[in-house]
C-alpha cells in the first residue's frame, strides 16, 4: 500500500520557509505531498489525483479556504472532511460569512500537531482532531 497523499493547498508565497518545511516534513513522515497554488489549481489537482487530505490556508487571492471547501464538499464530500485549515489571522464564527466544519491550526503550530491532525482526520478521528481548534 502506498503511503498516504496530502495536498498542502496553502497559499504561502509570503511565507516560504513554512511552506517548503511542511512540505519536507510531510514527505520526511512518508506522506506523498502535492502543492497548488491557489483554490482553482487545488479544485483540478484533487480532481486528477487521489489526494487523502488537505491542508489549505485560509487565507488564500482569489478563491479563498472557505470557498474552496465549500466547492470540495459538493464534489468530494470524504475529502471535504478530511481538510485541515491553517491561518495566521484569529478565527472566530463570526468573522467568516459560510461555517466550515474543519479542524483550524493557528500560526505558528508545530509540525507534529499538523501530523497529529492530519492522522486523525485521515481515521475518522474527528473528535482527536477537534483538540486543533474548532471554530
């Protein structure tokens, strides 16, 4: 059996330390990681490829996470469940216009908590996986 893909959907030109170190860390773990650039760019990868997570960051030009999840939870509604968000900004319910039902890790985290999450999710463990933060 393969090891497990995750898509890392984050968008973090701003940040290209954090970006190429979860990337490394993902593979260093054994994951198979692909990156896009934007939500339009994830939406086509995760349509051609099987992807068994993603990590997109909230914050993203163009079509931002929420937007993104909410096109992933019409088409791959399994895949949906198993994002994990990552942001830089404090999230609050009240501070996005569409909920998302997701684990969200708030800068900075630490490398090991993403696996943690991500292993959950990829489980079914929604409520180890909660202990990310739920919005």
């Amino acid at each position: 059996m393969p090891p497990p893909t995750w898509f890392d959907e984050s968008r973090l030109d701003d940040e290209p330390t954090l970006r190429s170190g979860v990337q490394a860390f993902g593979e260093l773990r054994g994951f198979t990681v692909l990156t896009a650039g934007d939500g339009m760019e994830g939406l086509d990868m995760v349509r051609m490829e099987a992807v068994d997570a993603i990590v997109c960051d909230l914050r993203m030009p163009g079509m931002d996470g929420a937007a993104f999840h909410e096109r992933l939870r019409r088409e791959r509604p399994g895949l949906a469940a198993r994002t994990v968000f990552i942001t830089g900004d404090v999230v609050t319910t009240s501070s996005r216009s569409a909920p998302i039902r997701a684990p969200i890790l708030t800068k900075p985290f630490t490398f090991e908590k993403l696996e943690e999450t991500l292993v959950a999710l990829m489980r079914g463990g929604v409520i180890a996986a909660a202990g990310a933060g739920w919005p």
